[in-house]
C-alpha cells in the first residue's frame, strides 16, 4: 500500500463515517437495529472513529480493516486501469463507513409512554396526582385531583396519623376541548420547620397517608434537576435514579408531561411522578410542551400546566404562573418563561429586573436561573429558535450584571455544559450555562452535534439522565450529571461550582 492512497483511504473513511453517523441515527431509531451495545461518548465523529477503533469494539475495528485493506487494493487496482470512477470508490466508501458505524454505534431507542391508569382501589373522592411546591420561606402548597367533589382540606403533622394542624384552600378545574378536568385542590399549609418530615392527609381520606420533607433552612441543599421528562419507561428509571438521591427539591426546566393536547395524559403524568412529587417539592418552569394552544377551538395557552402546576408567583411579585422565584437555604432560586414576552418593554422582563435588585447576597449567596430553550447550545437540534436567540439578547446582560452562577436549560434532549460564558464568550464572571433536557420523554434523544465542539463547551453527550446540584456553603457546590446508562445510574460528569458572590473579581 502506498502512503498516499492510505491518507485518502483515512480521509475518505471518515467523511463517511460522519455522512453515516447522521443516517445510522434514524437507522437506529428505527429499530431496525435492536441490539443492545455501547454508545458513543462524544459527538465529534473523528473522537468516535479513534473511539471505535482503539477501545472496545471488534465489529468496528473488524469492519475498518476489512475496509482499509479491500478498498485501498481496490482503489490501487481502479486508478491504475479505468482511472476515474470515483462515484463507484465512494459510494463503497460510504457504504463501508455506513455497515462500520451502524454495527458499532448504538444510541438508547426512545421508549414509548407508560401508561399509568387510576388505581381500582381509588374512590372518586380519593387524592391522586399529588404534588407539592415551596412557597415562601416556611410554607408549602399542597396541590392535589379528585375525580368527583371533596373538600379541599389538608390535615398534618410531625406524626403519622396524628394530624395537629389543619388547612384548607380552594379548588377549580378547566375543560379542553370534550375533555373536563377532575377536581383540582390547591393547600398552603404552614408555617412549617425546616428541614422536618410532616405526615399529611387530604381531603379527609384516611385510605391515603403522605409524608414530605421541608428543604433544610441552611447549606447543604441538594437540587435534582431533570427537564423534559415525559412518561416513559425512561422516565421511570430516571425518576428512580432521583428517588435514590437524597434530594431536598426538585427543579424542573420545563417540558413535564408531553400530554400533548392529549388531557388524561397529565393525569397519568401526575400519577407516575407522585411518589416523588408528594414528598419533595417540585419547582417547575414550562416549556413548549406546555402551551397546547389550538387555533380557534383552544386559544388560551397553558390551560392545564397553570390549573395543575401553581408555582408561587403571586409571593415572588410576579403576575404570572409562567415567572416566578424564590429563595431557599441560601439560594435564589429564578424560574423563567420562555414561551410568554421576554423583550424589554415586557412584564416578565421588568419583573425580573426588580427581582434582581431585591436579592440580597449575604441571605442568598447563590443564584440559579432555569429557562427552557437553552441560550447556549452545541447540539444541531433547536439551533436559531426566537425563544433562545431574542430572549438570551433581551435578558443576558440582565442576568449577567447580577452575578447569575448557573442558568439551566431544557428542551434539547441530551445533556451539555458550557464553561462561565457571556456575550458567547469564555468570562470568569458569567454563568455556567446547562443543559439537561434529558429526562426520558418519548421523542427521543438529539444525538446530532454541531462540529467541531465549541470551545465553550466543556461536555456534551445525548444521553437520557439527570442532574444532582449540591450547594455545601456560600461558596462551594458540586454538580453531577447522571447518565440513565442502560437504566443504570452513573456519574458521568462532575463540576466543581464557586460562587460568584464569593470571588472578588466578579462585583456582585
Ligand atoms: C417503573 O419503575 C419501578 C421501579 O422504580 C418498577 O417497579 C415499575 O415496574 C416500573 N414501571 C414501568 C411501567 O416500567
Ligand atoms: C465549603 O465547602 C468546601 C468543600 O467542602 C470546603 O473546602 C470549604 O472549606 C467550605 N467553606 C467554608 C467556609 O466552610
Ligand atoms: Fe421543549
């Protein structure tokens, strides 16, 4: 073989493997190729060929040197005699990089919806879809369905069964299109103590007993934060995975149930992630999932996410479900909407700009923001989106100047994080940008990557997962980044956060 024809053999070898890697991701999705294998680690195909061929898979590297050692003779016997055909050279050559990467390169199928119907042992009156949500320092919204009338009352206390304290709210319910909502109950209950377990009943059903934990009122707090989630079989791992982790909240960047105008589907959503969303409090911000807006017949947007998912805006100065914020043990916490008006002359914009005046840094030394369309993004899905480029140049600056540490994102459905970045650049004293939209929804993982990397990008996988964010001190947090491998979960991505607030180069 001559040294020459062996450069072009390389060249040509890896321009296909990327023109496959893109068709063998549809392949794949398919299901036309079931079987179970590693998947690749990194998006750059030239990382994925070196991958493929110095670790650990036969199929590949066997592929590979069947490929070099038959083409390049034939290359050598083709320029010799007929000189020319270069069609027929690459069309072999993509069809050998194609059988290569479509034998060696598995990505995680997406997994259908589970379906999760009302128990039989449920009366009409009993609670289901129970949810709670922080609101104020020391208070908790109880938010709860029946299926036909009960009263809206909350009883708890620190013992189970022996309940002191009572509470009651109100309760309402909407109808979309044919469908009619059961009844939606909506509790504050408090004040209660920090970092206490509380055992709680509703609607006077004593069939049902459920317990919750305050968020302790100090350092350490324990985040998980998983966007995009859906109901699936890859939900249901990744749910299990965060029921195992200890946490004190749940921050969630939007996308919840992918009912997708389909109304009982929010109601198996509410009972799939009851057994969490009962005991913790989940924090959520919406995302486009969320609107169901139907021209004429449904107009109003976000009809069931704001009578089932009532985030404390009213507390935090908002006039809107969809903007909100909060503190909590040390951190303030600032959940935006990224499908309502984000520009200047906006109420969400001037809302957040008050917002930020009042934080006081020596209560809160940290601050998190959560949107859905990610502002930074690496990944070919979701690029050039109004939600991501007119509110990232309306708000950045904003979020910039007060000393933001972390933004996190949803929406692309694969894991990244950026390096402290402002005005799309590198800057020590602007938030680390994270994507996390990878809970497990049904539409799958947006495996296709921008090449090469950009620098400030520091890790990108399409992976399904979620994320553990634990603040230690005013100036100390670690992140981790679970990959759902297999339904195993795995630390695949740690990083060591300072605060802001804490480093004297940055004047927050
Ligand atoms: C969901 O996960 C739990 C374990 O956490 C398991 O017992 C259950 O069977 C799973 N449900 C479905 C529908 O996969
Ligand atoms: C904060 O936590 C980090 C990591 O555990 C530790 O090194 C540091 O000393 C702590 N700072 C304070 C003020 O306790
Ligand atoms: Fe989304």
């Amino acid at each position: 073989m001559s040294s020459s024809n062996l450069v072009l053999c390389y060249i040509m070898l890896t321009d296909s493997y990327k023109m496959s890697a893109t068709s063998n991701y549809r392949f794949v999705r398919g299901n036309t190729l079931g079987k179970k294998k590693r998947r690749n680690r990194s998006s750059n195909s030239y990382y994925w060929l070196s991958w493929h061929l110095f670790t650990c898979e036969p199929a590949f590297f066997f592929f590979t040197v069947l490929f070099l050692v038959f083409f390049d003779c034939l290359v050598l016997v083709v320029m010799a005699v007929i000189k020319g055909p270069f069609l027929v050279f690459t069309l072999a050559t993509a069809f050998a990089g194609f059988i290569g990467c479509a034998v060696s390169y598995d990505r995680p199928l997406a997994r259908k919806d589970i379906s999760m119907p009302q128990p039989k042992e449920l009366s009409p009156t009993s609670p289901q879809q129970v949810h709670i949500s922080a609101v104020g320092p020391d208070r908790m919204r109880i938010s709860w369905i029946t299926e036909s009338s009960a009263p809206a009352i909350v009883e708890y206390g620190t013992s189970p069964v022996a309940y002191s304290e009572s509470a009651t709210g109100s309760t309402s319910s909407y109808d979309y299109l044919v469908y009619k909502s059961g009844e939606i109950h909506d509790v504050v209950i408090g004040p209660l103590n920090p970092n206490t377990v509380y055992y709680y009943r509703l609607s006077s059903d004593s069939t049902r007993e459920f317990s919750l934990k305050t968020p302790p009122a100090d350092f350490p707090i324990k985040f998980a934060v998983v966007g995009d989630l859906g109901q699936t079989g890859w939900t249901n791992t990744t749910l299990a995975h965060i029921g195992q982790s200890n946490y004190d909240m749940l921050l969630l960047p939007g996308d919840l149930s992918y009912a997708d105008f389909l109304q009982p589907l929010w109601d198996s959503f509410g009972r799939l992630v009851e057994p969490l969303a009962s005991q913790r409090p989940w924090m959520v911000t919406q995302g486009n999932h969320e609107v169901e807006k139907i021209p004429i017949v449904h107009s109003t947007p976000f009809t069931a996410y704001n009578a089932r998912w009532h985030m404390p805006f009213e507390e935090s100065g908002s006039n809107s479900n969809l903007y909100y914020s909060f503190d909590v043990s040390g951190v303030h916490v600032i959940m935006l909407g990224s499908y309502t008006d984000f520009d200047p002359d906006s109420d969400q914009f001037k809302w957040l700009q008050a917002d930020l005046r009042k934080i006081d840094r020596r209560k809160t030394p940290w601050i998190v923001a959560i949107i859905h369309a990610p502002w930074y993004n690496s990944n070919s899905a979701h690029q050039g989106e109004p939600e991501s480029d007119l509110m990232k140049e309306s708000m950045e600056g904003l979020l910039y100047k007060a000393g933001v540490d972390i933004v996190f994102a949803g929406h692309v459905h694969a894991y990244e994080r950026f390096t402290r970045v402002y005005n799309r650049k590198a800057d020590d004293c602007g938030p680390v940008h994270i994507t996390i939209g990878d809970g497990g929804n049904r539409e799958g993982l947006a495996s296709e990557y921008m090449d090469p990397m950009p620098e400030i990008s520091m890790f990108r996988e399409a992976s399904f997962g979620h994320g553990q964010l634990e603040v230690l001190n005013a100036t100390h947090a670690v992140w981790k980044w679970h990959r759902n491998d297999d339904d195993v979960s795995v630390v695949a991505d740690t990083f060591w956060f300072r605060s802001l607030s804490s480093d004297p180069a940055c004047k927050v």
